[in-house]
C-alpha cells in the first residue's frame, strides 16, 4: 500500500503503526474546500487515476477555538505563511487557547473505492514553542491534561496524535477485511 505525501515526518509517523507501507511523493493538487476529509477523498481519487494501486493520503489541520477553526483546512497555507510565530503573535492576550488537530485519512482500495477516517487530539495553544521534535505546529501544541508540547514529548504524541487514530482506524479497517 501507498502512502502518498509530500512530509516525510507523516511517512515516519504512519510506519510506526501500519509498518511497511511505501511512500510515493505525487504532486497531487489539493482542492479548496472546508472540511479536510472533502480534501483528503478528492486527492486520494486524483492519486488512484495515477497509479490505479491501493493507497492513501491524509489531510491535517489545526483548528482553533478562540478563532473559529482557523486554520483549519488552510493550515498548510497558514504554517507556510505566518508559522507558530504567527499563531502565537495572533493568540496574544486571548484567554480561550483551546485547539484541535484533525487528521483525515482516505484509503483508495484496490477497485478505487474510497474510505475516509478521522481522528482528533485536543489541546492547547503554548505562549510560545517549545521542542525540537515533530513537525509543523508541533512546538505550540500542548496536548490536553500535559504541561509539554507535542514537539518536546514525540513518544507521547505518537500515542494520541489525530494522525494516530485515523490511521488506527484505517488499520482495523483492513484487518476487519483480511479475516472476512
Ligand atoms: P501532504 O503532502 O501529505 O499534504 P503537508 O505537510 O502538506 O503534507 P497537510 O496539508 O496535511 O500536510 O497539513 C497542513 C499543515 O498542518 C502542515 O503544513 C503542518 O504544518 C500542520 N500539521 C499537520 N499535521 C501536523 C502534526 O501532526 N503536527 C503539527 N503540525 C501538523
């Protein structure tokens, strides 16, 4: 199976609980849509019309309480553009921090269906980064109920991320099908 990703750390991060899954970088053009498993269904179709092989993609974000789900699907655009400097100088002075990670996660089976899974980790927004691990806005998230962020704690994160449960998921998924 497929991974299809431009980040390695996601690659890393789904090897710890799928294993030996492939990656294939793919210049897979990403929709504008509000809902990240709108965008993670239509590039996993996209990918599929390439190379017509069981794969899957996945589509992130950081959605923020304080600022109704900004980013969100734009997270990429966000990350790239203002960084967690951006969202620590944006959050300055507002009390509400709480945030959430999504991950949605689209299986393109062997015939091209599509299957989507989520998964969630909330959280809070740090008043400033910390860690060196991870990837992203690793060092400004703190996982609900721990004083470290995601970037100063990998093994924890590993544990809970939203990347974790959605592929988890997609994991019983295929092993539910193996035994029928
Ligand atoms: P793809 O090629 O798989 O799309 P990407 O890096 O572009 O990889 P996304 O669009 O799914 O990833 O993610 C949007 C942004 O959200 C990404 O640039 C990161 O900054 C952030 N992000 C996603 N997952 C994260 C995680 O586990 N920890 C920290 N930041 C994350």
């Amino acid at each position: 199976m497929y991974f299809i990703t431009s980040n390695k750390n996601k690659v890393e991060e789904a090897r710890k609980i799928l294993g030996d899954i492939r990656w294939k970088r793919m210049d897979v053009p990403e929709i504008q849509s509000n809902t990240i498993e709108e965008i993670a269904k239509e590039s996993a179709r996209y990918a599929f019309s390439r190379i017509k092989k069981p794969l899957f993609v996945e589509d992130a974000g950081l959605f923020m309480k304080a600022l109704a789900g900004f980013p969100g699907p734009y997270s990429k655009y966000v990350y790239n553009t203002i960084g967690c400097k951006g969202i620590i100088k944006l959050m300055r002075g507002v009390q509400t921090r709480d945030a959430e990670f999504r991950a949605a996660v689209a299986y393109a089976d062997k015939r091209g269906r599509i299957h989507v899974f989520v998964g969630r980790v909330n959280g809070t927004i740090a008043t400033s980064e910390r860690g060196n691990h991870g990837f992203g806005f690793d060092p400004i998230f703190i996982p609900r109920n721990k004083k470290k962020t995601f970037a100063q704690d990998p093994e924890y994160k590993a544990k809970i991320s939203h990347r974790t449960k959605a592929l988890l998921k997609l994991k019983a998924f295929l092993e539910q099908k193996v035994y029928k």
